[in-house]
C-alpha cells in the first residue's frame, strides 16, 4: 500500500467535556475518558428523539485499526459511510444506538488515507502504537464498562434495558461484558466463535487445504510461541501475543454462566460454523433454556452469500435483514418477561 504519512486527511475534533456533544452526519458525537485515555463515542437516535430515555443498544464492532467514520466525496459533496455495519434506523424506535471508536484510531478520516482493508496506518505503515498497546480484550471490557457508567448519568438514557450486540471480535467482548454488567437485559452474539480465535486461525486455513498441504502446522507453532510469551505486545501489522491469547480463550465460558437472553447468530459457510453449532449442542446438553439460535444459510462471516466457487458474492447485502431479525427476537423477548 502506499504511504498513509502524505495522503493522511484527519479531522480534527476538540475534546469535549463529558457531558459535552456535538453533531456529526446524523449522529451524536460524544467523548469521556478512560485511564487517560479520549474515548470516542457516537450515538444514533430517531431523528427528533435525541433527549427522549430510550434504553441503550450497544454495539461492539469487529477487529482492526477501522475508523467509525470514512469520508469520501461525491458529487462534490462530503460523505460519510456506514458506521454501523447495518442501517440503525432499524433499531433507533425504541434504543438509542451506541458504537466505541477504536482506541488510538481518529473517529473520522478521508478514505484516501486508508489501506485497501480501510485500516488505519501510521506514516511507517504500521497500525499506530497507541492501538497495538490497547487491543486487548481486559482493555476493551473495562473501557466499555467505563462508556456504560458514563452513559447511564445521561438524563437521555433509560437504565431500563442494556443490550449488548458483538460481532467477530465484538462478539467476545460484548460476552465478557454481558456476564460482569448486572444491568445487561440481553446479549447478541454475532459470528464469534465459541472456542476462540486461534481456532478460527485454524479453521479457515483448514478450509482452504488441498491435497496433502497442511495449512494449520504454521497455526500450530504460532499459537505454541503465544503460549509461550503471551504478554509480548509487538503487534505492528497483527494482533500481538497478548491479543491473540486474550481473544482466544473460549467465550464459552462466559455464554454459559449468562441467565439473560442471548441471541447467537451466524452464516452456515463461516469458519466458525461448526462451533456455533458446538455451542447449541452444548447448550441443549446443559438445558440451557435463554439460548436462541438463528443460521443464515449459505452465508459467511458477514453475512454474504457466496458464489458456486466459493468467492463472496458482495452484491447482496444482508446486513439490514439481520438487524431486523434481531430487532424483532428483541421484541419477543419483551413480550416473554
């Protein structure tokens, strides 16, 4: 990729104080701190219902260094792309939505300024030291339970009803935070896997196999040198030791001690198909009774179909259906209390 150090187009926000707030392409921009540390928020209401207390929707977003905001231009205007991976209107009626910047990581950047993968780089086109330092799982539960407190004085936000929603990544922080948050009413876990990441490593080198090729022995030392020194932190292009042994210890062990609700959804051709599934066999072996499952078949990881090569068909989005979806068990859920 090219240098990120002469096409870096950043913009520039003043730190706000906390109860401070200001608007950007339709949604609340608001900041508080964390152990220094400005953290990032942005909050999407029903247009006119900013000030009304609706619950919160909490959505943990998936890996890499991603700004929450992408500009581009486009008919000589300035725009914005997706913030949320799926369109929040779907669940502005009754939440207002909130989704965490990454740490280290601009909130809003010039689409020029980024890799092919829309990651964020430093001029040495590295991920920026103050991200690698805090992509940690411990780092992304205590800030968020730290965003929770913040949010919960805020006269707008009703303390009746917390979801948390996570995919990839996300989804094991919002697990964690499901089970050591008392005030969490219903927990969404979206293409995460159970069994944590190095098996997702070594999942989808698996899947891409041919012959007598095995993909997985590199997987293999990697994970055992992890294992090895888990609290190395050099991550400059990757997740670091400590990240990746954080991250992959199984989240199962957080979803089966939770007593909310929880909604585990999934694409049927994600790597991690096959320990969602473990997960619902295991769940039905311990009768666990606050577990719903939703598969969408033929997908993957974000919900893509795929064409009979294999290759992801990027032309039919699914993202919207699956808000409505979970939209919708929400709302059965409020009908079984």
């Amino acid at each position: 990729m090219k240098s990120a150090c002469w096409l870096l187009i950043v913009f520039p926000l003043a730190l706000r104080a906390q109860q401070g707030s200001e608007k950007l392409f339709g949604y609340t921009h608001l900041q508080t701190l964390y152990k220094g540390d400005t953290v990032n928020m942005l909050v999407k209401s029903k247009a006119g219902e900013e000030n009304k207390r609706k619950p919160i929707f909490l959505f943990c977003q998936g890996s890499l260094p991603i700004p929450l905001m992408i500009t581009y231009t486009a008919n000589g205007k300035t725009q914005v792309g997706n913030v949320f991976v799926f369109n929040p209107d779907v669940l502005t009626d009754k939440y207002h939505l909130v989704i965490i910047s990454k740490p280290g990581i601009p909130l809003i950047v010039d689409q020029r300024a980024l890799s092919d993968s829309f990651t964020f780089k430093d001029s040495t086109g590295n991920f920026p030291g103050a991200y690698t330092e805090r992509n940690l799982l411990d780092y992304y539960v205590e800030r968020n339970k730290e965003v929770i407190r913040f949010l919960h004085r805020q006269n707008w936000v009703s303390k009746e009803g917390l979801v948390i929603a996570g995919h990839s990544e996300g989804s094991t922080i919002a697990a964690k935070l499901a089970l050591e948050i008392k005030a969490v009413t219903a927990l969404i876990y979206s293409s995460g896997n159970p069994l944590g990441r190095i098996m997702t490593i070594i999942e989808r080198n698996r899947l891409l196999q041919k012959d007598s090729a095995d993909l997985t022995t590199e997987d293999i030392v990697h994970w055992q040198n992890v294992v090895n020194d888990p609290e190395q932190m050099e991550g400059a292009t990757g997740d670091s030791h400590k990240a990746t042994y954080q991250f992959s210890i199984p989240s199962i062990q957080y979803l089966e001690k939770l007593k909310i609700p929880v909604l585990v959804s999934y694409g049927s051709k994600d790597a991690i198909a096959p320990f969602e599934m473990y997960l619902r066999v295991e769940m039905i072996r311990q009768k666990k009774k606050n577990f719903s499952f939703r598969v969408y078949p033929g997908t993957e990881h974000n919900y893509f179909p795929l064409h009979a090569d294999g290759s992801v068909n990027y032309d039919i989005f699914n993202w919207d259906q699956v808000a409505k979806d979970w939209r919708e068990w929400l709302l059965q859920m409020d009908k079984e209390k």
